[in-house]
C-alpha cells in the first residue's frame, strides 16, 4: 500500500425506533435539531423510565458536553442501560467506550464483546470497528480476512469509512487478493460521500496510475478537495499537491485548477470527475 495512504474511522448515528413514546419522540426531535436544553428536559424522565432510545440519546448528550458539561462515566451509564435492552446503537456506542477506556478501563475485549452484539444486528459503524481490531490485532490476533469480512459487511451498507478501508486492503492485497481495480472503486464511493482520505487515496491512484490512467490534473483536483474538506496535519493531501505541482506543466496547472474548483462546486462528485475523465481520456483500467 502507497505510504500516502490512510484511512479513518467515521463515527455516525444510525438509531431509528418506529415506537417511540411521545416524550421520547419530542426530545430526539430537539436533540436533532440541537435544541439540547429541550432534548435534556424530554429525554431524562423517559430514560429514567427505561426507554432504551432516550438512554442512548441522553447517553450522547453527556458523551460530546451538549449543552451539559462532558461526562463519560454518565455516558456510560446510559449507553449501558440501552445497551442490555438491544440497542444496537448504544452496543456501538458503549463498545467505543471501552476502545478508548473513557468512563470505564480500556477492554478490547470487552470492546468487541459489544461491538460483535451491535454488528449481528446490522450496526455498520460496529462492523468496521470490528475490521479495525481485527486490523490492527487489538485484544485479538491480527486477521487481514476478518478484517475485510467486517469491512465488507459496512462498506455494503455506504459507511464512508469501512469503504476507504477495504479499498487500502485492496489496494495492499492484505485479506484479499491484490486489485487496484477494487480500490479504486471502494475509495470513489466514499469520496463520493465527501470523505477527505478518500479523496486524497482516489489522487493518489491517479497520480500514480494505479487502476486508472495517470493523470496529475485529476490527482492535483481531487487533493485539493480533500485538503480543503480535512485541513487537519493528519490529512497528506496538502503535502500531496504540493509535491504533485513541481511535476505538472503550466497547461495541467491551468487546467487542474479549474477541475478543483469544479469539483468544490459539484454536488455529484463522481459524475464531475467521470464526465472530465471521458474528455480528456482518463479512464478506469
């Protein structure tokens, strides 16, 4: 795998209850649309009731300080009540807890126990993270086929974050035979989602000509977008274009920074890029 390569978890909310109380469904309607005090107000009493969806909610509350000052053992205490009711977004949730060691000891073990409770019930964000242990060989021995087999599962679901991932082991041929190919289709939907490393790998496969035709204007486009979306020193897009410049002719210059801006203003991605290739024929290999 290219060293400029990387992936990145994303965490997302995916709880929906088709019965939920009319207390209950007032406060998630606050908390989503970030009125917190109000979702504070409705949540407490019907988790204090055993509503497993207000548990989870109030759980995320006092996870990221809404509107209340951050508490992870409160956290966790919510999250686990959920949890012991089947909540597959509070398994999840709990499962991240015990990762991270935040309101309670860090247990990969433990970790997985509820991470593998949330993945049976179809939770994607579960199913990665049980990709990521098996990866990186947290609490059990590294395995680059389960790692895939988990990855697979999510990516399937459009989890941004499970396909950047797959596409690295596509593109490495860890736990799954080598195709660049592959990679790149894996890491076009999740840069299709707006994900940064997503977009940073996809330039890099044009760069480099792996699965697709060279094309600097493209990989100079797509790190810039990544770059602008993930500014952060964790994301290599910025390095990327830098070095990828002191390579390109004045023409790719011109033509790569309109390309950039096009992408930056395009809410379909893929069909800007797609439709930019087949000008200039660029094409998948």
């Amino acid at each position: 795998m290219s060293a400029r390569l990387r992936w990145v978890l994303l965490v997302i909310l995916s709880t929906a209850s088709a019965h939920l109380s009319a207390t209950t469904s007032q406060g998630v309607a606050a908390f989503e649309r970030k009125d917190y005090k109000s979702a504070l107000r409705q949540l407490q009493p019907a988790a204090t009731k055993g509503d497993a969806t207000a548990q989870l909610h109030l759980g995320l509350i006092y996870l990221y300080g809404y509107g209340v000052a951050p508490s992870s053992l409160a956290a966790e205490k919510w999250f686990r009540l959920a949890a012991t009711q089947g909540n597959a977004e509070a398994e999840y949730r709990l499962g991240t807890l015990y990762t991270f060691g935040r309101g309670v000891k860090q247990d990969y073990r433990e970790a997985i126990s509820w991470f593998r409770r949330a993945a049976d019930q179809g939770n994607a964000a579960a199913q990665n993270e049980l990709g990521v242990i098996y990866d990186l060989g947290r609490g059990v021995p590294r395995n680059d086929a389960e790692a895939v087999r988990w990855y697979q599962l999510a990516a399937n679901q459009n989890l941004a974050a499970a396909q950047v991932n797959l596409g690295a082991k596509y593109d490495a041929g860890h736990g799954v035979r080598q195709s660049y190919r592959e990679a790149v289709k894996w890491f076009r939907l999740a840069a299709n989602q707006g994900n940064a490393s997503a977009q940073n790998n996809l330039g890099v496969m044009y760069a480099d000509g792996l699965g697709v035709s060279v094309s600097r204007v493209a990989a100079y486009a797509l790190y810039d977008l990544s770059a602008a979306n993930d500014p952060s020193a964790n994301n290599r897009a910025s390095g990327n274009r830098n070095a990828i410049i002191s390579k390109m002719t004045s023409a790719e210059y011109a033509a790569a920074q309109v390309l950039a801006r096009e992408l930056a203003q395009s809410t379909q991605l893929l069909k800007t890029l797609d439709q930019w290739c087949e000008q200039h024929d660029v094409k998948v290999l």
